[in-house]
C-alpha cells in the first residue's frame, strides 16, 4: 500500500494558492474568465519552476522526497510569509517521531516570582495549544479568574470562543479570534498528532461556526507584539499595547506582557482596575495543572 497524502500539506498549499492572484504574483493578465479564485494549479507550476505533474502530485499531499529548493520555489511562487515559509517546511518534512504524551507544564518558580513581581500590569503565561498555565493578579482582573475554571477551560481559545463574558471583552474580537486560530494552525504544525489539541479543535468546530471556517482557511500566525483594544465591566475601553517572549529553557512557553501608553486613559483605567480588584490569592499561587 501507498504512503498515506499528507492532508497538512495538501490543504495548506490549496489555501495558499487560492489566496494570491495573477497580478500580485506577478503574471501578465488572462483573457476570459477565471473559474478559479487564485491561481492555476499551472501557474503556481509555472513560476515554481516545476512540471505541473509534480506540482499536482504535492498539492494533493505525495511530498515523498521533495527538496530543499523546491519548498523554496514554491514559497517564491506563493509569495508566503517568513512564518508561512517555516510553516511549509515543518510541514512537507514532518519528523517520524510521534506525539508523546508528556507531563503536565509548570511555570519555573522564578519565572512566577516575576509574574508577581509586575503589579502594574497584565501579565500571562501560555503553553502548548494556549493554555494559560500561569496569570498575575491584573491579568486575572482583565479577563477571569482562570483557577475558578475547570482546567480545559483554562486555555486562550476556548475562553475566546466560547466564554461570552471573554468574547465580550475584545472590542475586535473578529481579530483576535481569527489570530488565535493561525496561531493554533501554526501549533499544530510542530505538533500534529497532540491528542489534547484534536479534542479542542473537535470541540471548538463543533461549537462555533466562525472557529469552524476560519480553521479550514489554514492560515497560520505567529504572534511577538501588537494591540488590542477591551471593553471592560469595570472600567470601560482600554487599548493595550502586548509584547510575547518564549522562555528559553520551553519553547512551547510564552510570557505576553500587556503595557498601557504612559500618560493615556488606559494607563489610568487599569490604576484603577487595580485597585478595584482585589487579589483572589496571595502571590505565588500556581493554577492548577493543566492538560499534558
């Protein structure tokens, strides 16, 4: 029997193919009209640099053996992101070793310490398939109090999609919650036979249509800074500006740090969330362990 097709690959290059025109890829105009959005199977071919056979024969997840240079020609013709790029590459060339199941992620106790220590502002930990794994006090204040939640709820996507009181939150939450989806895309990449990742993209698919579309749209995405804009409960709008840092000793950590501009109605809103808050546990309390 054949090798099973690669569905990673074969979806992931359908999408991409589908989402750059003629022009933006560089070819002269066409006469008559397209039946396809995107580009031909033979155009894509064509600027790659490769016999349309074998361009069908990837597209359709029969990547046995496919080059260096090739994956490099097709991200030319694509026109694809340093993100999308390292994307098809994990992706064309999956590592043969499967998913282990490891022991539940800890967030080291100095790393804690200096969630703790930032009282001023919102501070997170997320882990595989963003799962908070950790959260100081005015992060908490912002978005809920994660220990009061059974642990699979205790994950950023879930909480985005299906927590009304989160989704509320975000004043554009079509945006964050397309991202979030990318960055789970681009987490299933690395990790694609996570059992725990299957049952929450099952779980969030079935539940949410939005989710549903937008995972079959493949687009992957990795965050490092940006803003995003809230209406809290409490204290009304906020635009925050976050930076995201992965911890060197697990990559599969990040530390995001929420910072309001100096001198800004926000800066003060969160004084005063703050203040309104009061911590629901003394400093150095762990979140109960999340899913392996």
């Amino acid at each position: 029997m054949g090798r099973e097709p690669n569905v990673a690959l074969r979806e992931f290059l359908r999408s991409r193919r589908a989402k750059i025109t003629p022009e933006e890829a560089g070819l002269p105009p066409h006469p008559g009209t397209r039946r396809v959005p995107g580009l031909r199977r033979e155009e894509v071919a064509q600027l790659a640099g490769v016999s349309m056979d074998y361009y069908i024969r990837l597209e359709r997840g029969h990547q046995a053996g496919v080059s260096e240079a090739v994956l490099e020609a097709l991200a030319r013709a694509l026109r694809l992101s340093d993100v999308e790029r390292a994307h098809l590459f994990r992706i064309a060339r999956p590592t043969p070793a499967r998913y282990r199941p490891s022991a539940p992620q800890r967030v080291r106790p100095g790393l804690r310490l200096l969630l703790d220590t930032l009282t001023e502002v919102p501070v997170l930990v997320l882990g595989r398939r963003l799962d908070v794994l950790a959260a100081n006090h005015l992060a908490r204040a912002l978005y809920t109090d994660f220990d009061a939640l059974p642990p699979r709820h205790r994950n950023m996507a879930w909480l985005l999609f299906l927590d009304e009181r989160v989704r509320a939150l975000h004043t554009d939450w079509e945006e964050g919650a397309r991202g979030t989806v990318a960055s789970l895309r681009l987490y299933a990449g690395r990790h694609p036979d996570d059992p725990a990742l299957d049952e929450l993209v099952e779980e969030l698919s079935l539940r949410d249509p939005d989710f549903r579309r937008w995972w079959a749209d493949h687009d992957v995405l990795q965050r490092s800074h940006g803003v995003k804009r809230y209406h809290h409960a409490l204290v009304g709008d906020l635009v925050l500006g976050y930076e995201a840092f992965t911890a060197t000793d697990d990559p599969e950590q990040t530390l995001g740090i929420y910072t309001a501009e100096p001198g800004s109605p926000s800066e003060e809103r969160m004084r005063l969330l703050a203040g309104r808050s009061a911590p629901s546990h003394p400093p150095g309390h762990p979140l109960l362990p999340p899913r392996g």
